[in-house]
C-alpha cells in the first residue's frame, strides 16, 4: 500500500475504533486504551513505515475520544 493510502486508513480507523470500543464497553477510556493498544500492537509488527502516521493516529485518537464524549451524552 502506498504512503497516502496508509495516511488515510490512519485519519479515520483510529477515530472508528475508539467509537466502536465505546459503544462495546460503554467506557470512553477503555476504548481509548484498547484502540492505543491495537495502534501499538500494529507499529510493534512494523506495519507504519513513516513517522507521519504517528502523528496522524495520535490525530484521529483524539477525535474519536471527543466524539465519544459527545455521543455519550
């Protein structure tokens, strides 16, 4: 997969992963620690090549962590 493909899968995975972990859990932070572990677990196994995509998951962590606070209410 090329670099921008990854840079997008990287902008929305993350936020539908902490939205999904919190309809599942019903706990925003669980969620967040569950999807930082998967992004960890990916790294780990050498999947992100670039250093932008940190920073991209780190984006896309906190959007979906905002977007949990506003759906669970």
């Amino acid at each position: 997969m090329d670099v921008f493909g990854k840079m997008m899968l990287a902008l929305f995975i993350p936020a539908l992963l902490v939205l999904l972990f919190t309809r599942i859990t019903y706990n925003r932070y669980v969620a967040l620690v569950l999807a930082i572990a998967l992004i960890a677990a990916s790294v780990y196994a050498g999947y992100t090549s670039p250093s932008i995509i940190f920073v991209i998951d780190a984006f896309s962590l906190t959007v979906g962590f905002w977007l949990a606070s506003k759906l669970k209410k």
